[in-house]
C-alpha cells in the first residue's frame, strides 16, 4: 500500500491545478452571476481538448488518454475547488454515460461515440429519472417499442443534467411489458431527434450555470442501431453508473477542498481582537475538523478510484465515498461560512455559493439514503427488495 501519488499523477495534478488558478478562477464569478440561466464553456473546451481532459478514462484508440480512473478524480478534484462547472466536463467524458458505451457497447457504437466526446464536439448526458421514478428508478415508464429497423420511443424524463445542451442522452428506457429491473434497457438518442422537446430550465438553489431540464419523447423514432443495453441489462446500466458515483463524490471533494482552502487563507488575513482570527483556537478546531473531513473523503474516493484502476469500482466502494463525500461537503462548507463570520453569508464572497453547490450533489446521481442501501446490501451480501 502506497499513500503517495506517483510523480506522473502529481505533474498532472499540478497541471490541472495551474490551469485551474489561470483559467477557471477568473470565470467561476462570470458564471455565477450571469444573467444566462446556463454557462457557454466557449474555447475553454478546446483547452480542455488539448491538455487531456477530455476522455482521460477512454481508451486511446478511439481518442481518450487510457489514463486509470484516479487521473480524472485528481482532475476533477483541482477543477472543482473552484467550480463543479469547470469539473463537470471532465465528469462527463470520463465518469459519465459514455462509459457503458465504452463498456459494454459494440465496436460500431464506440467509433461514433466516443471520438466526438473526446475532441469536445459531443456530449453525451444520462436519463434516468421520471416524475414518477426517481430512488425507485425500477419503476421508469418511458418506452422504447421496436418498429421495424427503429425503437418508437413515448415518455418523460426529469432532473437531466445537460438537457437541452448535450448532443446524446443515454435514456433509460422500459423495452417490454415486463415489470421492475427486467424490462430495462438504454438507449442513445440525439438532441435534435424529431418529437423530442425540452422542458423549462430548472433553477436550483445551487449549480448555478448547469443545464437541467425535462426531456419529453413523443413518438421518437430512434435507429435500432442506438441501442447500446438491451432489455434486461439493468445490471449492466449501474454498473457502468458506479463509475458516475466516484465523479459525484469528487464533486462533493473540490468543493469541501475550495472552501478548506479559502478558510485557511482568510482565518490568516482577517484580524479580530487584534490579532489574526487563526489564532483562536476555536477557528483552530474548525479548521483541523475541515480538514480531517475532507481527508477521510479524498482517501475514500482515491481507493474506489484506484481499485477501479481502468475499469469499473465497486458498488461498496463508490457508494462508501459518494455517500461520505457528499455529507463532508456539506458540513465543511458549513464550517467554513462560519470562520467567515458575515462575510460567509454574503454573496460577495464565494462561501455562500460553495455551501449551496455542496447541496446539490447528495441528491444527483442516487440519494445519500439509497447509498446506504446500496452499502448495507454490499456488506450482507443480498439485495433488500424496497417494496
Ligand atoms: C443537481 C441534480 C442533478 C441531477 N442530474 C440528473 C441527471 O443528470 N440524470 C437523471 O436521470 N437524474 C438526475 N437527477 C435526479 C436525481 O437522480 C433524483 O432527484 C434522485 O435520484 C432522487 O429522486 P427523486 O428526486 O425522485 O426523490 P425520491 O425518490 O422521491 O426521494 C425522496 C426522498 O425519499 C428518500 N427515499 C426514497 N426511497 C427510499 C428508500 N427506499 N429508503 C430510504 N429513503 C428513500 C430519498 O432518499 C429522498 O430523501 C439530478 C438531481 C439533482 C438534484
């Protein structure tokens, strides 16, 4: 067991945190508070593009860097103590749908998709939520019916990430009459589909920035040739979203990380009773509690991460440190408005916004309750039926 990063893991952690304080520190304000309900990336992609960032888990024949899943977490972890905007795009094209289109989809389907995404052209987001299902995503109604050489596919989809910007949805679909897990399937279809249309924008408390709308099929002919899972491959859909959990912990890590960072630097700077606020020892303890947090997370996700190596994590694992790194986010950044005094609480500063967008990631990509379910069910060695 080795508890150092490896001198290629720490150039490119020193990379992306170079290229963070240059590039991603000056918009993450522009972003905030622009009247654009949802960020233009703009070049900023291209320079993703051409320092590696996009694809870093996707194989090198088909554009990706073939990097182990701890390159993206170390990315992702730098990008995010600024914004989860900023790591958001290394989310999608390491962690996000693409990944059980790398998986399990046939060579054809890897050569259309994947190249595009790591040249920055395409993105691909992930819809499985339903009005109707959300924890209980067995319960999905949106239907994918075979016609000839085209699914006909009817149904509504809510909370998806990227709606209405992403070229590609991987949409979680019901093939059959068959209830529950076994009729399930996925499905890619393309933004300007015909009959496919876009709900209102979302506007959450936090994530400011990020595109999230409903997507409503009504009679989308979809060529058979999307089909990346077919019926009854439930399985395989979450397990290809296992690897989703450790970019949403890591999410949940950046931000903890950031308001860390802006703690320490500001408990040093702003004088109280004459003297800096860090030498109380009450702003000592929160400080050494913050970090402790954020420790005990990064270790967490750095192990699924590793044990991923370039495959999969384990459910244990990644549901261990989604669900530990989404509450620790919420707490340090908690603990961090409070060493800011007002200031924290004041729009002026970035720890309101931190303390927001930490909110945002126990609910996205399986609530923190349905991860201990999955962790319980991974310690006893059986599936506990919720119904
Ligand atoms: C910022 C954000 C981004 C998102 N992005 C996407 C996306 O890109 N694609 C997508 O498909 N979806 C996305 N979602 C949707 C998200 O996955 C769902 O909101 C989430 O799975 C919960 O579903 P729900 O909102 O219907 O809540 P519900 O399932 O109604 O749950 C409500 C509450 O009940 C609890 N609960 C439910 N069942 C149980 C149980 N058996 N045991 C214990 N507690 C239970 C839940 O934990 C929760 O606290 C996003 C959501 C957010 C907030």
């Amino acid at each position: 067991m080795d508890f150092q990063l490896s001198e290629e893991e720490r150039i490119f952690k020193q990379m992306v945190h170079d290229f963070a304080d240059r590039r991603i520190a000056p918009l993450v304000d522009v972003w905030e508070k622009s009247d654009v309900s949802v960020i233009d990336y703009g070049d900023i992609i291209a320079e993703y593009r051409d320092l590696g960032l996009l694809g870093i888990t996707l194989p090198e024949r088909y554009g990706g860097s073939g990097l182990p899943a701890i390159y993206a977490v170390l990315a992702m972890e730098e990008l995010a103590r600024y914004s989860t905007m900023a790591s958001g795009l290394v989310m999608e094209t390491s962690f996000g749908p693409i990944r059980a289109v790398e998986q399990f989809g046939t060579e054809e389907q890897k050569d259309r998709f994947i190249p595009p995404t790591c040249r920055g052209e395409k993105f691909m987001a992930v819809a499985m939520t339903e009005p109707g299902a959300g924890s209980a995503l067995t319960d999905l109604t949106t239907r994918a019916v075979l016609k000839g050489d085209h699914y006909l596919v009817n149904g509504q989809k809510r909370f998806i990430s990227g709606g209405g910007h992403s070229h590609w949805y991987m949409v979680y679909v019901r093939m059959s009459e068959q209830k529950g897990h076994k009729g399930i399937g996925g499905i890619v279809v393309e933004k300007d589909t015909a009959g496919l249309t876009f709900g209102k924008q979302e506007q959450f408390m936090g994530l400011h920035g990020m595109a999230s709308c409903d997507l409503i099929f009504e009679d989308c002919l979809i060529p058979r040739e999307n089909l990346i899972i077919p019926e009854g491959g439930f399985a395989k859909l979450m397990q290809a979203f296992d690897v989703e959990r450790c970019g949403n912990a890591t999410q949940s890590l950046g931000i903890a990380w950031g308001a860390l960072e802006a703690a320490k630097k500001y408990s040093q700077e702003r004088i109280a009773f004459g003297k800096p606020i860090c030498e109380f020892q009450a702003v000592q303890f929160l400080l050494a509690d913050m970090a402790m947090k954020v420790e005990a997370a990064r270790l967490l996700i750095y192990r699924a991460a590793v044990n991923a190596g370039k495959g999969l994590p384990s459910v244990f694992e990644s549901s261990v440190a989604k669900c530990f790194a989404n509450e620790m986010a919420k707490e340090v950044t908690d603990m961090a408005l409070q060493v800011f005094g007002g200031y924290g609480y004041s729009k002026e500063y970035p720890i309101e916004r931190m303390l927001r967008d930490s909110r945002g990631w126990p609910v996205a990509g399986g609530t923190v309750q349905m991860q201990r379910i999955n962790i319980a069910g991974a310690m006893l060695g059986r599936r506990f039926n919720q119904r």
